[in-house]
C-alpha cells in the first residue's frame, strides 16, 4: 500500500523532531529528562498493549516485572562486580524466565482471574522486595552502576530513544507474523482458536515471556540511567499507569499505545506548574485564597495543580472509556490509513484513459 504524503510528512517531521530534541532542549536539561523518560514508559505501554490488545492477557505484573530485572541486574553488578551490560542481560533474562513461569501458571486463567492473579504477584514482589534488606536495600532501595559514564542527558537519551524504536520494530514484526495472527485467533475465541490447531498454550506463554524481556530490558537500562530504584515504584498505582497510557493510546495499536504514554507522561509533567503569562498573574493572585482551598498552589509565574492533575487525568480515562473505547489517538490512525486505502481503491477502479483503451484493443485485433 502506497503511503498518502500526508503521512510521509508525519512520520519523517516525527523522527526530525525526536531526533533534534536533544538541540532543541538544549537549555532545558528537566524536559530532555522528562522525554528520555516517556520513551520508557513508551516502551512499557507498548509491549502491554502486545500482551493485551493482541494476546488478550490482561497482566497487572508488568512493573514487578520491569523491577525484577533492574534489581537482579543491580544485585549482580554489586555482589559479582559484573558490568552493567552484563546485569542487563541476566535482568531481561531473569524477566523473561518470570514471565515464563506466570505463563505457565496461568494457562487456564481468563480475564478477571488472571486480572486478579498478577495483581497478587506484584504485590508479592513489592512486599518481598521492601522486607528484604541484605539483597535488595528494603525500602531504602538499590543503587546500579551507571551504564554510560557521563553527565549528559544525550547519550541516555538516544539510547532508550533506540530501545523504543527496537522493540516497535521487533514487536510489529511479531504482531504482522503468523504469531501475531494467532495472538489475535486466541483473544477472540481460545476454543475456536484451539479447534483450528493453535497450540494455545504455547501461544500465551510466548506472550508473556516476549512482554516480559521487553518490560524487564527497558527497566534494567532506564534505572541503571537513574542510578536507583525503590519499591515505591512497584505500587499497583504505576502499574494502572501504564494500562491508562495504552488504553487512552489505543489498546489494539501498539503505535498507538506508544505515543499515548508519551503524551500523558509530558501532559502530567507540564501540568505540575501551569505557566501563567505576567500580565494575567494580577488577577489570579486575586482568587489566591480560593485557589488554595481547592488545594491549588500559587507561584510566582505558575499554578501548582498538585493532585488536581491526576484528577484531570482520570477523568479524561474515564471519557475515553465511555466514548472511544479504541482510544484517543488510535482512531486518527486509523483514519489516515482508512483515506488513504478508500483512495488507492478509488484508483484502481477508475477506468483507463480512452487512449490506452483503444491501443489495447488494436493490439488485440
């Protein structure tokens, strides 16, 4: 199918853009930060849109899985004195090996079981992570050797930048095979799926194993790019994160999924502090006390919305949930690609000019 300029010019402005956003954030260091850390949640949202949008395994146990990996590759890296490449790889096979074993586990359950059974399992992990204080740090935490030694944002940057862009190739790749249409065959029917000679089980547990790695590789990169991880960051709250991002994205849509995370991630971030322009700031300050006892925050220059903005945010999952239950950004996608096939049809079906129409029929004559 012959792409629509339209969408050449999106896609090749995006990666421009992304590309040059290191230039472009050059005096601002935090945004660069907050973008570096949208690919990770990108990555994330993405790879749980492939175990539940294609798969049809609702999984709560994506950041325990994230987690096991940055930790095990943590541990290794201070007990063994192995490198921070090497923990990765131990960490992303470690995950996988997890996510090998709730497969296993889970293979008769459906839906609100399995719901159920991976919530118990990362609050396990959470709980067996925080009482543990000689591996793991307890509630203290755990710090991870650097990966790149620098001071810099960039080189951080382009790397999880590349692990996205690796993982949407690798996991479009899967969901376009012969894999990824029995994925789809077992999301809508297993016993119809199973009749026509999908090895179900099979099929689930590579689903989870494959969502897993990908979890657990981009938990053990970006944490060894922070230097520390907690098991604050385990609560079922990020967890809900994550699903949020890929069902406001599109859950069916691992593009989709991808940049809804990116764009709830920066959304959340910018509005921590609303920037106010200076000649509207008189008149705020004026409804000061009753922006304040709605738990709203005043600055100089900003509004601090504090958890206002979660919020906003649930309410805005709670709409598309009710009115676009394919997503925000997904059904634009959609749109694009559905013109653009309506017109490559429209000019298959239109008939020849009648010079060429003639010359064919002399040449048949």
């Amino acid at each position: 199918m012959k792409r629509s300029p339209v969408i050449w010019v999106l896609i090749i402005g995006g990666i421009a853009i992304t590309l040059a956003l290191p230039l472009i954030l050059r005096d601002k260091q935090y945004w660069l930060f907050v973008a570096t850390q949208a690919y990770f949640w990108a990555i994330l949202a993405s790879s749980w849109a492939l175990l539940a949008g294609y798969a049809g395994q609702f999984s709560f146990a994506h950041i325990a899985l994230m987690a096991i990996a940055a930790y095990f590759s943590g541990i290794v890296g201070r007990d063994l004195g192995w490198s921070p490449l090497s923990g990765i790889i131990i960490g992303t096979l470690v995950a996988g090996l997890v996510g090998l074993i709730i497969g296993l586990l889970c293979l008769r359950l459906r839906k609100t079981y399995l719901a159920l059974f991976t919530i118990a399992f990362a609050e396990i992990v959470r709980l067996a992570i925080n009482a543990e204080l000689d591996f793991t740090g307890g509630p203290m935490g755990l710090y991870l050797e650097p990966l790149i030694q620098t001071t810099s944002y960039v080189p951080y940057y382009y790397l999880i930048l590349g692990l996205l862009l690796g993982s949407l190739a690798f996991m479009y790749a899967l969901a376009n095979s012969r894999f990824g249409l029995f994925f789809r065959s077992i999301r809508e029917d297993e016993e119809a799926a199973a009749a026509m000679g999908v090895n179900v089980v099979r099929y689930k547990i590579m689903a989870f194993v494959v969502t897993a790695m990908i979890a657990g590789l981009a938990g053990a990169v970006d944490h060894h790019f922070i230097g520390f991880i907690a098991p604050s960051e385990l609560i079922i709250g990020r967890m809900s994160l994550v699903i949020a991002m890929a069902v406001i994205g599109g859950i069916e849509s691992l593009i989709g999924a991808t940049l809804g995370a990116i764009f709830i991630h920066f959304s959340l971030e910018w509005l921590q502090q609303i920037p106010i322009p200076a000649a509207l700031m008189p008149r705020i300050v004026e409804f000061k006390p009753a922006l304040e006892n709605l738990g709203f925050a005043l600055t100089e220059r900003a509004i601090q919305t504090n958890a206002w903005r979660m919020v906003g945010f649930g309410i805005l999952l709670m709409v598309t949930l009710r009115f676009w239950q394919n997503g925000l950004i997904y059904p634009i996608i959609q749109r694009l690609t559905r013109q653009e096939a309506q017109a490559e049809t429209v000019a298959k079906r239109q008939p020849a000019p009648v010079e060429e129409t003639a010359a064919q029929e002399r040449s048949e004559e």
